[in-house]
C-alpha cells in the first residue's frame, strides 16, 4: 500500500541538522550559553559529542542550530571578520558588532541558508547580552532559546526565567532548560555544553549525561 | 648600453637603469630615514623588545593618537619606521593577511610567515611600472611556540631577515654598529637587560636623555606572549635603572 523503501538507507541522503537544543540568558555581569551535543543526519545520530557552542572572538560565543555546516560557516566567517576588526579598533568588539555580522550573512543569504545563531558575549559598554538573529533580523532579548527542542521548553522558560539572577542561578536555570528539552526532542541530546562570559573572560563545561538533573523520570 | 635607451624614466618608475639599479626603490629607502627617526630591535633570551623614538612635531597634537607600534595579531606586533602614510597602509595589509590565513588554514600565522608575505607584496611593488614602493620599513616581534623568539625586517626592496638585534631610521647605520659591538660577546639578554639594552642604543647614537614621554617599547615574552607596549611608568623604571648604572 506504501510505497516501497529505497535500496539506500535514508540517512545517507538526509542533510546533516544539529536538530538542537540552544540557550543563550544574560545576568548581572555576564552571559551564559547552553547547548546539546546531537548531530543528525535524519534518524541517524552522527555524532553525539559535538560542541555547538563555538567563539566568535574572547567573550563572544555563538550557539549554532539549523544546518552544520551553515552554521559552522558562519561562525568562521564572522570569527575571521571580528579578527581583522577587533585589531584595528585596538579593543575587545561589542557583542552587537558580532551579532550584526552573523545577522547580515544570514540576512544576505537567507534563500540558500538554513541556520540560527544565536549570539551573547560580554563588553565593556553594555555588558552581558544576548541577540538572535533568526532569518536575518537583529533583536536583544534578556534571554533566548533556539532548535528543534526549543518548542518543548517555551512553557518553562517563561515562567521560570526572572529577572536579576545570579550567575550561579543562571547556570542552573540553563542546565534544567537543556536537560528537559533533551529528554523530549528526538533530534537533541547527548551531553550540555556550558559556557560563561563575564569580564574576566569566557569558562567552558562539558556535563555529562548522568550528572544532569532529573526531573519526574527520577 | 646606451644611456638614452630607458630615455631616463629608469629614475621615475620601477624598472631597471643600465647599471642593474632600481631607483625607486633606492628613493624608498631615502624617503625611510627622511621621518628623521630611528627604531631598534633586540632578540633576548626569553623576549623580543622594540624601542622608537616618540617625536610629536606640534605642540596643538594630541600625543596620545600618534604610536609607530601597532599589533597585527594579538601575539605579532611591530614598529614601523618611514612615512606614516605608508606605515598605516602596510599595516592594514599585514593585520588583514594575517586575519585571512588563520581563517584559510585554521591557525594563526607565525611572525616569520607574516614576515615572508608583506616582503613579497612588497616585491611586487617594485616590479610594477604603476605602483611605487611603500617608503618605510617593518620590524616586527613575537614569541614563537617552537622557535621562542622572534625579531625580523621586511624593507621596500621585498627583502626580509630575522635578526639578533637591528636598526632602522635615520641614524640606521650608527645604531647598526652599536648593536654589534654589544653583541659580540654575547652578553645574557633578561628582558630587563634587552629592554635597556634597546633605549641605551638609542640614547647613544641620538646623543639624548630621553624622558618616558620621548620612547616607545613594544615587547613580547615567553611569561606574556602578548604583544604589549610598556606605559610611561614601566619606561621610567628602565631609565632610572639606566641611568643609576652609567
């Protein structure tokens, strides 16, 4: 009655997704990013330990979502654009520097790309902030969350994120989004990645899957 | 062999005179010591330093917007010696070029390749009949992860060299032969003994005692890679500690 299954398996012919989970929230002095660590190429997990959470300069990082290799390239396009710019300004660039370059590729491109970063860093003029650049447009939020698993926590983040947390708060309300948000999306998992950004620069964790907390399937 | 066979344009655009010369790039070399200063450079055992002269010419600039030390990747810097104009168009080249390997080949380029590629755009430069050669010289520093450190040139004929110590500038030639003569018996270079080292060349063959406000030290170590210039304050210590040795 169906149609019969190609000789090929599907997989081989998929395009490659970091079907995902991002979270990217500011706090007083800083920023925290978040991220899983799934690679799909359609039901098949083709790698289950990759970093999404890639720098774009010292304390600028941006969450990669949407196709790899998009995403990929146009967080080494930007890292190569903040290079030269940061060296002739003579000083760290401003996060919305970088999230306007990640926005105008994305912005330019927009028919032939498929990707969302989001971008969130430290400066010394405004401090911690993040930006999405969803589709091409430019917007600061307080936080942000992005991937195919980021429509199972909307519910969750909104009631639960407040204003003026802490950086310890933070970190714990970016873990607890990523850890639900991996338990339901299919296309997210492994393990969360983590990184903070205040003045003093940027601090990199990997948390493994059993140290993550558990919810109601304790 | 005839003299009338370039009809004397061998003086006005880059190509060869009779003799083999090229002129204009001789001109670039006279326009270099024509800004009237002079930089050293001295390779030490852990460090590289760089020390030029701060001259501001009027007394309405703000002294504070002029430098001849720039940074062209966090971990390369360089002084340049020559005409501003030219200086700041080479350097924006070397940061961009620099910017483009790291991004090309996925690490970031080593002074002695930085060094290689602005000597060879600089060699086009004398071959092309439209385009006149830049009138001033690079030296430039960083602390190499395998070779430690690192001192070279790359001047408008598109030769470049790694160096013990060298001079460039007006007074090139003088702080050339100081260099050597300090060097001969190669003394051990601290980075407190290089950077004084460096302002005492200076010192001797300007004839002047310089205030911290009259110099400016580029250095790179292996406890701080970093490509930094030294402020006023640090300056002062290494004169003081000049001048209560002499």
């Amino acid at each position: 009655m169906l149609g019969e299954s190609s000789i090929q398996p599907e997989w081989l012919s998929e395009e490659v997704k970091t079907g995902t989970t991002i979270i990217a929230i500011g706090y007083e002095g800083g920023v925290v990013l978040g991220s899983d660590s799934r690679v799909s190429a359609g039901a098949s997990v083709v790698n289950r330990v990759m970093n999404k959470l890639s720098p774009l300069h010292d304390k600028i990082y941006c969450a990669l979502s949407g196709s790899a290799a998009d995403a990929q390239t146009i967080a080494e396009i930007v890292n190569y654009q903040l290079d030269v710019h940061s060296i002739e300004v003579g000083e760290d660039p401003l996060v919305r520097s970088a999230a306007t370059l990640v926005k105008n590729i994305s912005y330019k491109y927009k028919e032939e790309l498929s990707a969302h970063l989001i971008v969130a860093g430290w400066d010394r003029r405004a401090g911690g902030q993040v930006y999405v650049t969803l589709d091409g447009l430019l917007s600061m939020q307080p936080f942000a969350v992005g991937g195919s698993g980021s429509s199972y926590i909307y519910g969750f983040v909104d009631a639960e994120y407040r204003k003026g947390m802490t950086k310890k708060e933070s970190q714990e309300f970016v873990v607890n989004a990523l850890t639900l948000a991996m338990g339901r999306d299919g296309s997210s998992g492994g393990v969360a990645y983590l990184v903070t950004i205040d003045q003093e620069g940027a601090v990199e964790r990997c948390i493994p899957g059993n140290e993550l907390p558990t919810f109601f399937d304790q | 062999m005839s003299r009338g066979a370039n009809a004397g344009f061998d003086r006005h655009i880059t190509i060869f005179s009779p003799e083999g010369r090229l002129y204009q790039v001789e001109y670039a070399f006279k326009a270099i010591a024509q800004s009237g200063l002079t930089s050293v450079g001295i390779r030490g055992t852990d460090c590289t330093v760089i020390v030029t002269q701060k001259k501001v010419p009027d007394k309405l600039l703000d002294a504070s917007t002029i430098t001849n030390m720039f940074r062209l990747t966090p971990r390369i810097g360089c002084v340049m010696t020559g005409h501003y104009a030219d200086s700041r168009s080479q350097v924006h080249r070397a940061r961009i070029e620099a910017a483009e390997w790291k991004y090309k080949f996925g690490y970031e380029i080593t002074a002695d390749m930085l060094c290689r590629r602005m000597a060879d755009i600089s060699q086009v430069y004398t071959q092309n009949a439209e385009m006149r050669p830049l009138g001033c010289c690079m030296i430039l520093v960083a602390i190499d992860p395998q070779l430690g450190p690192l001192l070279y040139k790359c001047d408008p004929a598109g030769y470049f060299c790694g160096f013990r110590a060298t001079a460039v500038g007006a007074k090139q030639t003088e702080a050339n032969s100081y260099l050597e003569k300090k060097l001969k018996k190669r003394p051990e270079l601290t980075f407190d003994r290089t950077v004084e080292m460096a302002i005492s060349c200076l010192s001797s063959v300007l004839s002047l005692d310089f205030k911290s406000s009259e110099l400016e030290v580029g250095v790179v170590s292996k406890e701080n890679p970093k490509f930094r210039t030294l402020t006023a304050e640090e300056i002062e210590v290494h004169l003081v500690a000049i001048a209560e040795r002499e």
